[in-house]
C-alpha cells in the first residue's frame, strides 16, 4: 500500500476490512508504519536525512503586530531652540491638543497574541509564532509554530495552529458517510453557502475516527449519531459561540444551550497534565486500528483554561504520547486526539481566486483530495468563520 496514493491506499484498506476484518489490516498497517518508521531513523542515523522546519524562520511575532494609526491631526511646524529642543513656532501659540473632558480618548487596540513559547526544540523557527489567518479588517486571529516533541526522533515536528475564539466561530460539519450512524438526520458534507464566502470562511480541519474504529460520540443540532462515552474527551459547541472542551460527565454535561459535540478517546491533557494512560501501549481507548506507539500522522485540539485559544496540532510520525508531548509544550488546559493517518490529517484556510474559492494546506507534506473541504467530503469536519458568521452546527 506504501506505492498508491493515500486516497487509493485508503480505499484499498477499507475493501480489505470488508473483506479480512479490523485486526487484520490494522496489524498490516501497523507493520507497514513500522517499517516506515525505522528506516527513517536508520537514514537520520547514516546522515541521509536530516531535520528541516516545515516553513522558512520569520521576524519575531512583537514585530508583526499592526501598525499604529496616528490621529489625523494638522502637524504643527517645528522650530529648533539653541538647545535643539523642538519647540511649537509663534505661528501657532495655541496649537497643544487637549483631549475633550467628556469624550476621553479612543485607546489604541492591543493586538492578539498567543502566549511565548520556550523548550519546544532546536530547529531554526521552533516555538516562534508567525501571522497565519487574519479577518476582513486586517486583525490576526490565528498564529502559527512547530514543536519538536520527540526526542528519540528529532527529525518530527508537530505544527500548530493557535485560534482566537474571540474573533472566530467554529462550527461542525458530519461527513456524508462518517460518522456512521442510524439516526435520521441531513448528511451534506458540506459547508453551508452563506459561509461558504470570501470574508466569512477562515480555514477547515478534519474531525475524529470513523464509528467502527472507536465508537465515540456524536451530536449534531439535538440529534445524537452515536452516544457518549463516560470520562471521554469531548469537544463541544454552544448556541452563543463558546466552545469547551473537557471530560464527558465531568467537564462535559449535556445542556439545551449545545449545538453539537464531538468525542475521539480520552483526554490527552487532563487539566494542564499529560494523561499517564497516554503511555499504555495495549489500549485501544484511542481506538482499535492502529497502535498508540505506531509513528503516523496524527492530529487533535487543546484549548486554554479561559477558552479563549484553541489550539489545532498535527504532525507526521507522531506516536500517542509524543502527540501529547506537543500539547504539554503548550499553554492548553485540555486535549484530545482527533483523526490519525496521511489522507485523512488535513487543516485548510481559504483564498479568493479567479475562479472562486481555492484551499491550502497549513504544511505542504498534508496529503488526500485537495480542496476537500469546499466539497462534499465524506468524513466529519470543523471549520472557522469570521464572528459574524452563523453560530452552530451544519
């Protein structure tokens, strides 16, 4: 399967579930990363490979905040005294602006931005945020860095997305066929039209697990597609905008105010602690198809303790525990596992075009069907929208 494309490698793997069951294809699987993953370490060991950053360093994120705008104030000329002080001409004796005693002074807006980072690698640019997505008034809503969370292979790099939910909205979108459920509600698999627009869209990312894998639950607009899983992370979505994520039952409870939530295992960072359960190499809480200690892309989301940022993180030849590393090198309250595996690990933002909408992928090694997310897409999904857009599911 390593010599077909991931889409048509994906394809073939869920014709031989259907065929030889689960266990067989994930031990196959599992074999064929492992192999992978060893011959990158024999060639990082020789000198044939070596650590490259995912994008080129960039000025240091003080250095990209927006300008300030002066007052648009008439300039009073200036004249030198013998000291070189300068000092307002005769011309103008009367020129010293006073703000009015009623109407103080507009404060100049401090710019977003996510919180420094430190310890998180030795690649040039590690730790170091960059402007990622921005609003239609120039504001930057999303920042972007990488962290190097394993040691053993310091060839990885895990990129990360810092999100204001502030100025942003998340919604969620089931996929046409995943996850799979009997419930009888509208599967789409698509971004609604009245976000679907310049301006409005930001970016997209992919969900959880398909069903069959793990079970984990599911709820879109009242209807739920699959039923939680007790002390399971959870991210979910409310009415007003919030989004929270946490434990089900716990930090998680069910609530009319909900407009969808999604689960994908337990929680990575439990309470700003990495979960110790995370460095069990036999369970399956995470799901059944593939090994928590097998190197392969994977992906989830973390948010801070005011719920402020949430935090999207992705990265090839990540295992279990050192896709939990990279969450810990992070300023996040709670995270979880979301999808794993090249085709299905995607995070887009969007650009106009000549020919209308057109999607990039946050690093170029992202595989699958591009433009993905402007589509029907079979497999549940996020995306961002400017605050103005709709609150909710889709």
């Amino acid at each position: 399967m390593l010599g077909l494309r991931p889409e048509l490698a994906a394809q073939a793997a869920d014709l031989l579930r259907s065929i030889a069951g689960d266990e067989v294809v994930a031990r196959l699987e599992d074999t064929v990363f492992t192999i992978k993953d060893w011959a990158q370490q024999e060639a990082y060991q020789l000198g044939l490979m070596h650590t490259a950053a995912p994008w080129a360093s960039v000025a240091p994120v003080s250095a990209l905040a927006a300008p300030r705008v002066a007052p648009s104030v008439t300039p009073v000329p200036l004249t030198p005294t013998p000291q070189g002080t300068p000092v307002p001409t005769e011309a103008h004796p009367t020129a010293t602006i006073q703000p009015s005693p009623t109407v103080p002074p507009t404060p100049t807006p401090t710019p977003w931005q996510p919180a420094p980072l430190t310890d998180v690698g030795k690649m040039d640019g590690a730790g170091q945020w960059s402007a990622y997505l921005r609003d239609p008034a120039g504001q930057v809503v999303a920042y972007k860095t990488f962290v190097q969370p394993d040691p053993s292979r310091p060839y990885v790099y895990a990129a990360v997305v810092a999100i204001n939910m502030r100025a942003t909205q998340l919604h969620f979108v089931l996929g046409t066929e995943e996850p799979s459920s009997k419930a009888k509600i509208a599967r789409k698999g698509v971004i609604p039209a009245a976000d679907l627009q310049s301006g409005t869209l930001l970016a997209a990312f992919n969900g959880g697990f398909k069903a069959r894998h793990g079970h984990f639950g599911a709820m879109l607009d009242g209807v739920t597609l699959l039923p939680p899983i007790k002390d399971f992370g959870t991210i979910a979505l409310y009415q007003d905008g919030r989004i929270r994520l946490g434990a089900w039952g716990t930090d998680i409870v069910t609530s009319t105010d909900m407009v969808a939530w999604r689960q994908n295992g337990p929680l990575l960072i439990d309470h700003g602690t990495i979960n110790p359960h995370t460095a069990d190499q036999t369970s399956r809480d995470w799901g059944i198809i593939l090994n928590g200690v097998t190197a392969v892309e994977r992906s989830g989301v973390g948010i801070s303790a005011d719920e402020a940022v949430l935090y999207y993180v992705a990265g090839d030849s990540l295992i279990l525990p050192r896709l939990a590393s990279a969450f810990a090198m992070l300023p996040v309250e709670n995270a979880i596992q979301l999808d794993i595996n090249s085709i299905y690990v995607r995070f887009d933002t969007f650009q106009d075009s000549a020919s209308g909408l057109v999607s990039s992928p946050l690093l170029d090694a992202m595989k699958g069907p591009r433009q993905r997310y402007l589509h029907p897409w079979s497999r549940d999904f996020f995306y961002l929208t400017t605050r103005s857009g709709a609150v909710g599911g889709s």
